[in-house]
C-alpha cells in the first residue's frame, strides 16, 4: 500500500528495456547522437509543430532552466503559493536566475485565480525600477493539490500574461495525468492555448530519470544548450534519457501509465468517499488524493503496511479539520494495484 | 572502431541489472532510501573511514558542487590549464559560485606544476581584496591528457594547498583508470595524500549516469544538501544511481573494466609504436592515447570505420608536428575489443 | 512645499564642509586612511562596544550586503512585506545572495507580527532541503509606514530568530528617525536588543551619498571586505564617505537633523489632523506621514506648488477609502521649514 | 610627494563647488533630475551622438555593469592579462554577470596583440556549449601600465571583435589622460573606432566620486537600468555625480587636470631618465610611470617623504632587473605640483 508519492515508485519495464538497448552499443555523446535527434522529432511530431527540445534529469532542472531561458534582471515570476518551484525546489529557480523573484498567487484548489494575477502583475509600473519587472508567469498542470486547469482555464492566464508580454511557462511534472483526465491533445492544452514553454515530466510516470524541457518557440530557447551545459545538465550520454522517452512515448505507453494511476486515485477517493473514518478534504482530479482522517487511525493504517505522508494544509484551501484529525496526501502512480488501494480501503472500514 | 570518446560507450551489463532490479519495487524518494544509506557505506569501506557521499548525474555538476562546498567571495581556484572545469564545462565553476575565478595553471604532460602554483597562490597577499582569495587547488586525476599524477606528486601538491589553509579537490572522472595503473589503493592517492574532495567518477567507465560527490571530511559537505537541491542535482529516484554504484563496486567491477580500457590502451599505443604511418604525441597511461598522423591517414582510417577526434594541441606539451601532420585523440573504454584495436593497428601498417 | 521624498533633499552644510575638508589633501584610498579608521573607532564609541563598520554609497547595496555575509544555499529570509528590500530594491537581495527568497510576513503599521514570523519560520523542517532554509531576519526601523519598533517589540522578534539560530538585520535607512523619536541610546536598541547586523543610513537624512554597514560582532564580518569589493562598493576616496560620517555624527548633528524633520512631521500631522479636507491614513511617528485627502484636493495642493506621491496602499493596513479619495505619502526633511509646513497646512483649509 | 595612486588626490574645488552647489536644494531621487537628464545630454554633445549614460561612483561597478549588459551563458570576455578587470576588481565582472570567464591575453606593453586575441577568439568553435561563447572584448585605454592605444591600434581589435559579433568595452578609467595624449576627439578614438561601451572615469581625475557608464548604442543597456539597481548602484542622490560631471565637462576642466597629470609625469620621467640612480622601468605616456631603482635608494627616498608602491612585474614586459633593484610605480595626479617633483628628482641625484 504505497502511497506516498509517484516518486517512490520504479519504473516501467518497458523503460528499463529501452535502457538496456542502448547498453550496448555506441553514440554521440552530448545530445547529438541519432537516437536524440529521433526523439526530438517525436516531440515536434507530438505537439503538431517544430519545438526545441532538452534533455534533464530532473525537474527541478527542468523548471529552473525554463524561467533562466527568459530571464531578467529584477525579474518577477508570478505563480501559484503552493507551486513546486515555490516549495519544494530550494530556490532553484532563484538560483539559476541569479536572483528572480517568486510572486506568490493565491487561488482556489491550487490554481492560479486570474483576478489575483492580474492585480500583482499590474503594481509593477512600467520602468519603475524599484520594484523590478515581470518577467514569466508559470503555471502547474497538474496543479500540486491535484486540480486540473481547463483549457479555458489556461487561456484565461496566458492572455492576462501575454497582454503584458510575458512568456508562459509550465511546470508538467503530471502532466500526462492532467492530459488523460482532460482527454484532449498535448497540443490543445499547451501552446494553441498560448503556453510558451513545458516542463515535460517523465520521471514522476514510470521513467527512471527523463525530463524534457519543450520550448513551443525555438528562438526562445537560443541559450539553453548554454544555460544547461553551464548548470551542469548536459549529461554526456543523453541517449539513455532519449530512449527513455522513445519508449515512454511508444504505443501510447505513457497516457496508460497515467490512465492507470488516475483511475487507482478514482478508485481510492470513491472508498474513502464511502467511508465514515475518512473523507476527502477537496476534490481532486489525478493520481493525488487528499484525506482527513484520525491521528489514531492513521497510525493504524500504517500499521498495517500503508505508506503515506501527513501534509501541510495548502494555502487557498478552506478545511474544516476536526478534533484530533490530520490531512495526508495519498498518491497512487503506474504500480499501484488494485488490490493495494482496496485493501487500504477495507482497513479503513476496519474497527481499530 | 570506436575511439573518440569513454562518453559514447553504453553500460556494462551489470550496470543495466542493477538499474532493472530496482525497477519493480518502491523506496523512498531524494537520497534517503535503503540501498542510498547502504551505498553511502560502501564508500566508508572504500575509502576507509567515514565520509559524506552525495550522487549526482554529471561530472560537471560534481566538479562545480565541490568547489560551491567551499566557495568564498573573490575566491581563486588553481587548476591546470588543460583541465575539464576549464576546458570543457562552459563556466560551470564559475556559475556555481557566483564568479569564482579559475586560475590557470601549466605543467608538463597536464599535470600542474608545483613551482608554477606557488608562485601563482603567493601573488595573493593575505587581506588583499582587489585581487580575490585562494580557495581552493583542483586536480585532475587521471589527467586530461592521460596522465597520472604519482602519490608523491599528489602530496606535493596538496602540501602547498594546506600551507595556504586551501582544500584540495580531485577531478576523478577517470580516477578507476588511474588508480588500475598506480596499483594503489583509493585511500591511498586521495585523503593519505591530502585530497579533500573527489568527484568520483562512473559514467565513463561503464556506468549510465553515476557520480558520486565525496567529501573526506563530512563537515566540509554541511551545505552540500542545499547545495545540490538548489541546482536541481537531487534525483527523486536517487536509488537508480546508488544501485549503479552498488554494481559498480560489487566484485571489482570498475576495476576491472577500467583495467580493460587501459590494457586496450597500451595494446592501441604498442601498435601505434610499432607503425612508421603514425607516432605517439607523448607518452599517457591511462585509456587516453594522442597520436600524430597523417590528414590523409586520418581519412583512410576513418573512411576504413573508426571513429575518432581531431584534438587540439593542450598547452604545456611540445609537440614537433610534420607537415599536414594532425594530432587525434583516440580513447578505449570498456567495450573495446582486442579486435577493434587489432584492426585499427593493422589499418595503419596498410598501404593507403 | 517639498514632501516628495527624504531622498529628494539636498546636503547639511557640515556634510558639505566635510567633503570640502578633504579636497585639498592625499590619504590611502580603499577605507584604510587615517580618517576611515577615525571615524570607525567613533562607530565604537557610539554603539559602545567594537564594531566592523563598512562604508557603501546606497542604503540597497547596504542591506544587500548585510545579507550576503550571511547567505546560505536555499536561503530563506524572513521580512515584512512592505519592507524596502521587498518592494523597492529591484532584487538586489536575491542578486546579491546568488537567489536567497525573502519571506513576505505581515503585520500591524507596517511592523513584523511575532506569531506570524513564528509560525511562517515554524513551516521550516530542519534538514528538509526541498524547503530551504531560514537565513535572517530583517527589520526596518523606522518602518517603511512611518512606524516604529519598541524596544520590546524588537527584543520579541530577535528571541524568535536567535532561538532558531537566525542572526538579525536592522534596515536602519531612517535610524536616526526613530532613535530620537524613543528617545533610546543607539546600543540599547540594537545589540542589547539582540540586532546583529545595522544598515545605518545617513543619506536620507542630510548626507550626500553615505551609508554604513555595522556589524555588531566583527567575526559575522569576516567575508564582507571582499563581498564589498566584488560588489563594486568599495569606493576608492572611502574617506569622502568617512568624513561625511564624521560630520554627521559630531556634535549630535544626526539626532538634531532627525528631530527636526521628525517636528516638522508632526506639526503637519496635527495640521491635517485639525482639517477637515484630508485625514491621516494611520497614526506615524518619524518624518513619514500618510494621508488621504480628495483627488481633486491634491490637485489643487500641487498646483499650489506641493510635491507630494501618491502612495499604493500598503498590505496589512486597513483603510476605509472615501469615494474619489487618495492615499498620500508626505516626508518631511532635515531642510523643511515649518514655513512650508504651515503653508501646506493653510492650503488644506482653503476653500478649491 | 604623493606618488602612490591618483585614487590618493582629493578632489577639484570646481567639483567640490558643485557638490556645495546641489546641497541647499530638493530635486527628484533616482537619476531623474533636471540635472541628471542636462548632464545626460552633455554626454551626447561630447560624443557627437545620442548616447545612453549611467552614473554610478565606482570602476569596478562600471565596468562590471558594462559587461553584465552583454552577458552570455557561459561567456568569455577578452581583455589583457594585466587589466583592472582581471588583476584589481576581486571578480566583479564575473560575479554580476553569473560567471563570465576573463580569457586573459597577452600584448607588449599593457596592450592587446591582436594576433593574440584572433587566435583566443577562433578556439571557441561555434555552438561548441562546453567552451562557453565569447561574448565581448575588454580593452583599457588607458592601460594599466600607462601606455595608449592609438586609435588604428584600437580599431584593429575592434574590428576583429565585430568580425565574431562580440561588443567591445573600453575600461577608461584614465581615459582623460589617454585623450590628452592623443590630443585626438573622444568620439574618434571610441565609436568611430568601433568601441561599444565606454566606462568613462571622473574619480581618478579630480571628481569625489563619479562615474559614467556610456552606451554608444542605447539600445544595448536596454536592461542596464535594472541591473544597476539590482546591483546597488543606483544612487539616490543621483544629482550629486551629475553635478560633478556637470563642473568636470564644463570649461574643459577635465582635459585640464589630465593634461597637468601627464605633464608633471613627463616632467618626473625627464628627471628620472637624466638620473643614474634609475631608470624607467618601460615607456609610458600618461600618469603613470614606472621605474626600475636600488631598495636602499627607495627607503631613501621613502625617508625623505616620498610616497609610492612597489609594484609587480607586470606580464609581458621585458624587465632586466639589476641585483637589489626594485620596480616602483609613480603616478602623479590633477594635484601633483612641479616642486613635489623637482624635490623628488632632486632626492634622486642626492648622495645618500
């Protein structure tokens, strides 16, 4: 009964199979070699147009690199409180970016709220130095608390960020968990609907360690090879990272991983729903499910082999938490069983 | 024929078992799981006392986090001229320090000069902040040029840096390959000889991505976590690594493949000796030979299938090149066969 | 009818007559004259224990700096959300720190709550590096809302900090404002108050360009000489800014320059107080105060040859805004007669 | 005899008028004055074109916002071996620009070969990300060691720069004195020769404090604004180096004073060439001299109240020293009187 975060996981056998393939042989190193260049051609072909494509380890790598592609000095990216490049990334973003700064957003369910965009955006005066200057607006698809953007919801965001000429970055990581959810196509939820560069998660949804970063405008990206060899994220042979994702995007492998996930978190949140030791603290959409249950019953759970963790209550989100009570977060990924989530579920109709 | 560079080489086999071992179950995410703590203990063993590893994907990032442990504003790092974090790292140092300088430094055969690096640290006088401080001295081992520096060269050098109150890191990308030759033990030729830090290098000698980031002195490493999470250098699924190197260090493993690459080496170097179509440039050691020959040789082999690079001339090595006489780089890794070699060297003796 | 800005001002004749004093004749540049060292001993004096004092020409590069020599990887520090270092230094913090985070807190009067610093540095997990870590914190004194902190209350704060190991900034750019307001000694309220770190400001009130950052145990100091110079603040003729220093400080010149612009302040506080054309935003001490008044009220007043800013409303103060009311700031200075004063005053009875 | 540094004078009584000037009234903060934007277009009439001027107070700030402003990822500057930039500035450049690397080359006497800085320029293959990319040439007129470029000299460099779309800086800090010498016209050894960016230096010539950095192409500081604040170097008081600047320009002030500096150096070098008790270590042609004499006679003369610098060897000159002989650096400044140096070379012909 793992729960505790698609990261725990493994990885899919088929992306263990494309590793071994290339065991053997030999290629380019750096990103050149015939196998990366296939692979990149997948991704134009994925997302319907020519994109820049780059190979990462990691996401927080991903994400960092993204916003220093569009970097400015006494920038300000606007995104979400509860967002991965605000909580849970060391700064990276800072960092890479020799010092931007994170304008935190607040907003329903983990999503950014247009309103509260367009307010913070508007206090930055033009060529007021003081106070720097905008410079990106990131958004998080799948959102961290396990909400969706629509694709109106997007477009409404990436006018508001366009109108003041700011490049729209997305932070993926789940992002084939929102995309099987939404049932529309890559292209339709990205940049047709004004996104200008994703982080492509690949690691989180059965890969060993494969992240792209996709820049939908080429000319964007025009340091990256730059900017990532600097940072130390140009791994020498990249074609492992490709064949990750030659496998990944094969036949579909990845919106089944992701199905699968998703439908063990539907699967979960309808035997908590039915459940009088639980309840769910706020709907939720993909693989991430968020519970309120008894500390004691937690601790029984536990006992009896379930992993989870406690969470902190996200900002934005109204909880009524009872006596006693704590919020944990139960995250399903392409391993989790059936027969995991029904017997997590049947403990918790157990008398403790 | 496959000599241009340990980077193009695939994964030994066990290296790929590993990796798929791991691949079914779950483990904590971010450096913390079992096999990491059980991992971290194998280099206890190595390197015969305790340490603080941390693995990383790139040899870069491993060379630029070492020198960010030990960073100072205005700092000074001496190095040889030849050296990767000057050559071939794009400011990767530099970035992750805010602007530590390189100091470049010559010596014969791309092995630094213990006069030419006390004069270099001495033209630093104490509490001079026009120009900067010494942070730190950063070898290479094995050498750029496939060279080796002597326990005692070490120590030689290493003396200097701690006069100066300087750490000393090693650069050992391929520290298997030197280490093979010395027929010393790791201890010996690293904290014995007053090395603070090594990047510990797997993915050029059989690994698929594997450094390994080791801090003979723990405290030395206290903001190291930080460090690495801040440049997106911390794997969710670090265990894919810890398990690369649990592999890799399980039944000698990496020594006998870097001892492979090396016999494949001399082997290559013997025939070079032994042709009057082309000559060594000077005398390496380790999987890393330099050849001068002919432009017109250099097509015929290429055109007969090996595959190899034109080097620039490094620095410090006097080279008498003939006429329309080119200087190649040719590398054996750990898939090379005696047949690749044989060939090779028999291509040299044909007529063209 | 200047009230536009402290920084709007010009110089006091004895600053003037210092910078003047030092035309004529040589001294060691780069802080180390006879004069630097002079009026640092007179920084002993005057904080009553030794001190490293150092010399900058901007109140920015003053709490950049001070934040740099702590700086830690993933830093986190903790500040109010109207301070200077958020909302008007173009992130020169973040720059400085290579992406330190500055952790928005709110409060009352533009002053730090003390739950909401503990809580906000609470969410911290010791050792968790996704979050980063809590560096500093920093407060304004005077506050950027013309606020004071007690001695109390800065005591309250600095406990919080020091028992989480936090060393703490003072951004003193309106110091001498609020020391002659208390009515307290300068090492009372500082260092005997647990501030480790004091960005005295002199610029805002009667110098020319002159700043100085003084750290109340010399060894936090230890970098800053070379974080100075690398920053590119460390002035060659430092004694320009010395002697200004030395003027500022002789004879009580600093506390007689804040005491007037502080009177002046509130001469014209109980001038809009006792009119019924405007109203004061909230209750302020220093030479800051804040008003609403009708938007056609302003125009009127600078026609008449008032210059004042419009001011955003500051977080966490709650104003009840009439229709077609605006908030004002009105700064008064060391030049500001209380001719102007009454002026204004008179103009606010007069009938549109 | 105050030979130590032209960073030693104190500073014109024009400028100092200026100052004085500027105190008594109230004028808009932050670069914005009327003042500001008339000396701004002073600036465009001394360079016969629209030009974009940034005041700031130190060298080293100018020169490493210069450079910030054309920054790369990875980026290398070109610039001689003995410049401030690279010997005096404590890596400034490298830290506000995120980790340029200073490629140091060599030039007879203090100024670039261009044969030098061709070859250093065409190793870096392009697209080649593990090199890094050049990004700008880095020239210093006048040089460090006190000789000029002349202006075919500046535009063989320049032009080879342009060749690789590199921005060429020109550090001119004692550019006045360069000017003089020349006795050519500040646009004709600067933009008409192909230079982009100019840090012009006021300190070192007379002013308290005031620096210029000039864009010949606005549009290339279309972000400088933001990196000056960012870096702390926006003053406040903005008017007060403007003012400076204003006296500096007017009546041909500044050409004045470098035109006594040089003369009373001339005047020292005649004195020291008809001694033989020294000798002039190489040429030079501004302020600066250099000169090659016994420890016994230095101590004498330092006895006598002499001040100067022992200086080191600059690379790249050829310097026979004699047994106990010592290299001393002499620079006179607007300061300097014909009887310091008379008594000075007097002391040299003196038994001792």
């Amino acid at each position: 009964m793992q729960f505790a975060s698609d990261n725990w996981s493994g990885a899919a056998p088929e992306i263990v199979e494309a590793i071994a393939h290339q065991a053997a042989g030999h290629a380019d190193a750096y990103g050149v070699s015939a196998l990366d260049r296939a692979v990149e051609d997948r991704f134009n072909a994925l997302f319907e147009r020519e994109v820049a494509v780059f190979f990462v380890g990691t996401g927080t790598s991903s994400n960092a690199l993204a916003l220093a592609a569009v970097n400015k000095p006494g920038g300000a990216v606007f995104c979400h409180r509860e967002s991965h490049i605000v909580v849970d990334e060391c700064g990276a973003v800072e960092f890479q970016t020799g010092g931007a700064r994170l304008m935190q957003l607040d907003g329903p369910l983990g999503k950014i709220d247009p309103g509260e965009f367009k307010d913070a955006v508007s206090r930055f005066a033009p060529n007021f130095v003081h106070a720097g200057q905008p410079m990106a607006l990131s958004l998080t698809q799948a959102s961290e608390v396990g909400t969706i953007y629509t694709r109106q919801e997007v477009e409404a965001l990436t006018a508001i960020a366009h109108e003041r000429g700011l490049p729209v970055h997305m932070d993926g990581a789940r992002f084939a968990n929102a995309l099987v959810n939404l049932g529309e196509n890559p292209a339709d939820i990205t940049w047709r609907q004004g996104v200008d560069i994703l982080s492509f998660g690949g690691t989180k949804n059965g890969c060993v360690s494969a992240e792209a970063l996709v820049f939908f405008d080429p000319k964007m990206a025009a340091e990256l090879p730059y900017l990532r060899k600097r940072a130390g994220h140009l791994f020498s042979k990249t074609r492992f990272i490709a064949a990750q994702f030659q496998a990944y995007l094969a036949d579909d492998l990845w919106l089944r991983l992701a199905a699968h996930s998703n439908a063990m978190a539907e699967r979960l949140r309808a035997g908590i729903e039915s459940s009088d030791k639980a309840r769910l603290a706020w709907p939720s959409e993909t693989n991430e499910s968020f519970a309120l249950l008894g500390r004691e019953q937690a601790a029984f759970l536990r006992k009896a082999g379930a992993v989870f963790l406690e969470w902190p209550r996200p900002h934005g989100l109204k909880i009524e938490e009872g006596d006693d009570e704590i919020l944990v977060r139960l995250i399903t990924n392409f391993q989790t069983s059936e027969d995991e989530v029904d017997r997590f579920v049947e403990l918790l109709g157990a008398r403790l």
